[in-house]
C-alpha cells in the first residue's frame, strides 16, 4: 500500500519552544496554553531537546527529576517535509515515539505526530498496530512502557507488568 499525502500535508507548522533553563512547570504551561502535547528546547535558538506531556509524567512527576534538560529528550529523530505519512509512521514506531521533528535540510519547519496521521490515514493504525505488535511491548529503563497489551489485544501507553504479562490498566485492574 503505498501513501501518497506528505508528511508537509499534515505537520503542525508553528513550533512552540522554550529555552532550556526554564522550568518544566513553564513548559507545561505553554502545553496547556497552546493544548498541545510537547515543545521544543532550545539552547541560544537553537533546538536541542522536546520534551512531551509524557517525559513530564514519568521523569518530572514519577521520578522528581527538577531540570527541563534532565527530561527532554535529546536524541532528535526528525524527516523531511518531502516524505510519505507512512515513511513517517514507520519511523515512530521504528524509534517507539509518537512525534517527529520535521526539517527542510537544517531548517526546522513543523512537528507530526501519531495523532496528525491517523487523522488523514486512519489505514495506516492498522500498520502502526501490527509493527507494535511484532515488536512487543517497548521496555527500556526510565521510558514509559508501551505497545499492544497481552490480554486484550489494545494499544496502551502505559502497560503494567502483571504475572510476567503486559497489560492495559483495564486488564490489570481485573487480575
């Protein structure tokens, strides 16, 4: 199956960032302002780091870390403008984010997220789903634990290991 709407087709153009010495708390706030899901951190304009409602909750929230720069993420992984929404999906679900950073050659243009496609493809869920589930549920230390529950076949974004299994908070609640 072969897409033909472009990543420019769907992204969010307007990138909200903040700088990396202010506060999570002033980062959360520009989320809620703008009801969006992560901002851009930038060190003298320049990106180096986003940080996601997630990274708050996990890192902020459960762990205590205090520093915007101890949370972010600062491995970037960004695509053209040019590319397929399903080259885009494959590389979140290929990297396990749910956001892409987009970049006309050096230049920053815009974000895409899982949310962002599925709205345009909802053909491309099904792809998503599949990739998730050949590849397990996605455990690494200080990250989120996310992919298909065991039990009920669902996506989560948070799984809770329960007697060796990975499970939706609705089915861990049962057992």
């Amino acid at each position: 199956m072969k897409l033909q709407a472009k990543v420019k087709d769907v992204m969010q153009r307007r990138l909200k960032s903040i700088d990396e010495r202010s506060t999570v708390k002033d980062a959360a706030k520009i989320m809620k302002k703008n009801r969006i899901g992560s901002v851009v951190v930038t060190r003298k304009n320049k990106i180096v780091g986003i940080v996601t409602k997630t990274d708050i909750v996990y890192k902020y929230v459960a762990e205590g870390k205090k520093k915007l720069r101890d949370i972010m993420s600062k491995r970037l992984i960004k695509i053209s403008p040019e590319a397929t929404l399903e080259e885009a999906a494959r590389k979140m679900t290929e990297n396990k984010i749910e956001k892409l950073l987009v970049f006309d050659g050096s230049n920053p243009v815009g974000i895409i997220s899982v949310t962002d496609i599925l709205r345009v493809e909802p053909a491309l869920f099904e792809i998503l789903i599949e990739k998730i589930r050949q590849s397990g549920p996605i455990i690494k230390e200080n990250e989120p634990t996310y992919g298909v529950c065991e039990n009920c076949g669902n996506y989560s974004d948070s799984l809770t290991e329960v007697d060796g299994e990975y499970l939706c908070p609705s089915c861990a609640s049962e057992k």
